[in-house]
C-alpha cells in the first residue's frame, strides 16, 4: 500500500480503529470519547440536553421526536439532574421501548443532561438542540410565552404559537371559557380575549 493508500484505508476506519491502529489503546478511546456523552459514543447520539434544559419546565418537542426516531434504542439521564423533571421524557421512553439508564457522570464539566441513543454508529450531525428560548425569540414569540411553558394562552396568542411554532403547541393550553370568568389572564399579552 502507497502512502495515499494508506490514509485512504485509515480515513475508512471508524474511530476505534482509528485509535487503536493509532497505538493509543481501547481505554483512552473509551476516556476520550464515552466521557462527554453519558458513556454514548459521540456517533450513536441522536439528541442531546443540557442539564439546564432538562430542568426546564415542558418538553423539548427535538427530545420527542428523537425519542420516537426509529434509531433510537436507549434514553440516559445524568444522575446530577432532578429525575423528576425528566419523568415526560421517560415515560416517552418507555412507550417506545426505548431502554432507560441513569449514569453518573464522571467528568465535572459534564453538563449533559439527557441523551437518546442508537446502538450503532449514525454519526447525526448537529447533536445539540438550541435552548427553547433562544429558538421562540427568534420566531418573535411575546416574552410571556417564552417564559411560562406549560402557562395558559389566550386565542389570539395560542394561534401564534401554532402558526410559529407548532412543534411547542403541547407546552401550551389555551385559557378556557372559565378561567376568563375566574379573571385568568393569557401569559402572552395579560389579557382575558378568548
Ligand atoms: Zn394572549
């Protein structure tokens, strides 16, 4: 084999190989690279949250949808997250047979929170899903609405949701007949209009 050969046949190599034909041993491949993601090779992740966006009230509706992924074999937490934020996201899990670990993590900086994983290499590209806000700001979403997930909206604002961001609908409700009578106002623009 020439040299361009050579590298041709290394570049073909997943990363394992790589490490491994590199001389650098299967536990500092494992160090290097199961460390950042919940012990999931970077390449099997489907999706991934921060622990501050786990934390989050409602549900990032990317963790749904890659939940549902049909790739998707196992959800795992961070033990340094509160569980109980994350029970829609595990009872999901669960209706979709996905299996469900929780692991310490090991690394301090480590602030992931939450992975869906694959049990083989799928290499997605973008594993990060952008913070709630940020993505409902840039849509021109009312302040109010980007700061009370799961808060009750008024007509006019629940439609501007559903025409803006469809995918967050299910973080919403839309204010009843009788909260308008109890004085509820929407969380959008403080008004009562139905
Ligand atoms: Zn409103």
């Amino acid at each position: 084999m020439d040299e361009r050969d050579k590298i041709k046949h290394f570049a073909s190599k997943d990363k394992l190989e790589q490490y491994l034909i590199q001389g650098k041993g299967i536990e500092e491949f494992k160090k290097q690279e199961k460390s950042l993601f919940l012990g999931e090779f970077r390449e099997r992740v489907i999706k991934a949250l921060s622990i501050p966006q786990l934390h989050e009230e409602g549900t990032y509706p990317e963790i749904e949808e890659a939940i549902k992924d049909p790739r998707a074999k196992k959800l795992v937490i961070n033990r340094k997250a509160d569980l109980k934020k994350a029970a829609e996201y595990i009872r999901l899990a669960k209706e979709y047979n996905l299996q469900f670990t929780t692991v310490d993590s090991e690394n301090i900086q480590d602030q992931i929170g939450l992975v869906v994983a694959s049990d083989q290499g799928i290499d997605v590209d973008n594993i990060y899903v952008k913070e709630r806000s940020e993505k409902l700001r840039e849509l021109g979403l009312p302040q109010g609405v980007i700061d009370n997930p799961k808060g009750k909206l008024c007509k006019k604002c629940y439609d501007e949701v559903k025409r803006l961001a469809p995918e967050e609908l299910k973080n919403y409700r839309p204010l009843s007949f009788f909260d308008r009578i109890l004085g509820e106002k929407c969380i959008g623009c403080k008004k009562d209009n139905g």
